[in-house]
C-alpha cells in the first residue's frame, strides 16, 4: 500500500481517501492506495478523486461525465456502500473514504468496471409494440403517463445491479433489476399491446429476484424498484402462467393468449 500526501495534512483540513487499485487481469494484484487531499467546503467524493488526477497520482482511472449525478458513470463502492461519487458529499462520511470499483462488473484497471454486458440484456428485451388498434394518433390518460414517468428517471448508473445479491454472488440468468425497470416501463406503457410475462419468467429469470429492496434503497433517482416496477411484473407472471383456472382456460382455448411473447 502506498500513501500520498499534500504538504502538511491536517485532519480538520484534509480528507484521506483509501483507493482500490488494479486491473482485471489475473497477474494483477489489487492493493489500496491511501491520499490526502485538501477539504473544500461542498466537496464530493468525486472533486478528491478528481484532485488526486490532477495533483498526486494522474495513473488512477476512473469514469466520468457530467459531475451533475446525471450521467451515472462515476459509480463505485464508498466505504462498501455502491454510490455516485458527484453526489456523495465528504463531510457526510466519517474518518478514512474507502473507494471500491462496483463489485459485480468485471474491472478494467482500478475505480472503472466493465458494463458491456448490461447492453447485450438491453438488447433481448422485446421493444415497445403498437396495440394492433392504437392508429396513428395515441390517446391516454396523465394518469397512464405518470405511471410509466418514473422508470424513465433511470440514469443507468447501474448501481441497482451492484448492489443485487443475486447478480453479485449467484451465477443465475436474472437479467437484473434495472431491466426488470425498463421492461416494466414498456408493459406499464398504455398503447404497448405486447406480454411479456412469459420472456420475464424464462429469459429475464424473474423469479430468482426475493424482493429485498436492496436496489431501490440506494437509487439515486428515488425510483421505486422493487414496489413499482419488480412486484408488479411478477404479478403478471404469476397471473399469466402459474394461476390454475387461466392455466386451464389457455389449455382449452389452446396455445399462448394474443400478444404474449414466444
């Protein structure tokens, strides 16, 4: 472990931060290094980081954007809580900042992860589907609107699918809670005629999620994860394949209902 330090730390005046530092690769060893930078009153997690580029260590990679908590790329684990760095103020935390990369991606080299495979998910999502009567003109109520608004808060910070247990220590195909988020944005849509209840069972492995809430109490958009968007598609699975007089009722009507997804 190396420490670095600006001249004359001073505890009231300096903040330490314990950085994890590496790459992914197998003949790398991960070590913490430790930093001392100047306090500034409103100071983020992510302006220390920022002056640790800048001032003592230029090598430490991180990932950034819009320091305005609007992009989601500045996220990691502080002290062992996943979490934007542009929005977690240093005089919040207490004593020493331990910054983690997020621990359910593969790293690339120290603070930044690789999250390519939340897109290839993305991709196998079936998209938003007209009702076969919707015309050219949709019409709806604000009440259907507002319903749906919220999931599209989602700033893609990924930081629901860090802290997910099943994602971070369970090989499951659960395609996580962030797209559970999207799928149940495009179900929720008034106009969408598609179901996709039967793709949410098997291929976005729905029924591995046990609804802890540990997502929607670290989103930073305030999104209700679990209660909104999780409960509510599970619902639907639950309606569509596992109610015995709708399993009966499709058994005689013969095959899947209009609309749902192969």
């Amino acid at each position: 472990m190396e420490t670095h330090a600006s001249a004359q730390p001073d505890q009231r005046k300096t903040i330490r931060l314990r950085i994890l530092r590496g790459t992914g690769e197998r003949t790398s060893s991960p070590h913490y290094d430790t930093f001392e930078v100047p306090r500034e009153e409103g100071m983020v997690v992510l302006n220390a980081v920022h002056y640790i580029q800048s001032h003592l260590d230029p090598s430490l990679s991180i990932r950034w954007n819009c320091k305005a908590g609007r992009c989601g790329s500045c996220s990691a684990e502080i002290n062992g809580r996943p979490q934007l760095m542009c929005k977690t103020r240093v005089d919040s935390i207490e004593g020493e900042i331990t910054i983690e990369p997020m621990q359910a991606f593969p790293r690339l080299k120290d603070l930044v992860t690789d999250v390519t495979a939340n897109w290839k998910v993305a991709a196998t999502i079936p998209p938003f589907t007209p009702k076969a009567n919707a015309g050219d003109i949709y019409t709806f109520y604000q009440a259907d609107v507002d319903r749906s608004r919220e999931f599209r808060r989602c700033i893609e910070c990924f930081l629901c699918m860090d802290v997910c247990h099943v994602i971070r220590e369970h090989e499951a195909d659960y395609m996580g809670p962030r797209w559970v988020v999207k799928a149940a944005s495009l179900d929720m849509h008034p106009m969408d005629g598609l179901n996709r209840s039967k793709f949410m069972k098997d291929a976005g492995g729905l029924g591995y999620c046990n609804i802890t809430k540990c997502c929607q109490e670290i989103c930073p958009e305030h999104i209700v994860i679990t209660d909104d968007a999780i409960i509510p598609e599970k619902e639907r699975v639950v309606d569509r394949h596992y109610d015995p007089i709708l399993w009966v009722y499709r058994r005689l009507k013969g095959g899947a209902t209009a609309g749902e997804t192969k």
